[in-house]
C-alpha cells in the first residue's frame, strides 16, 4: 500500500474536506441575496441571511464576490 510505504495512516489518503460542500449552499444564498440587492456588501448581506459576517466574507472572498458601487 502506497500509505504503509509513506509511514502514513490509510484514513489520511482518503480524507475529503465537508467544507467545500457547505460553502457551495453558503454561496448560493449570498447569490440570492445579491441578486435582490446588488449593492449589500458583506455585512448587509450577513445580517438578511442572519448568519456570521466573517463566514460571509471568506465565502465572497474566495469566489471573488464583490457588491456594486452605487453612483
């Protein structure tokens, strides 16, 4: 086995992150919100989805999400 020659646990090849599953749902709720309002940045959006504003803006950061500027 490819784990007994590294020294490894069998466990840790086959290890998948639930994270990534979670953050597909987060993104399609900011999606939604950001839908109707275009211009809620992160926090507004935080609060209308009632969830943590840090997890809103890890979500938005890492797809690349960014509110539009009212002019």
């Amino acid at each position: 086995m490819v784990a007994e020659q590294f020294g490894i646990a069998r466990g840790t090849l086959y290890l998948t992150s639930k994270q990534g599953l979670k953050d597909k749902q987060y993104l399609e709720d900011i999606l939604l919100v950001m839908r109707e309002y275009p211009s809620y940045g992160q926090r507004r959006i935080a609060l209308s989805l009632g969830r943590n504003v840090k997890l809103v803006r890890r979500i938005m950061r890492k797809y690349g999400l960014r509110p539009k500027k009212k002019r």
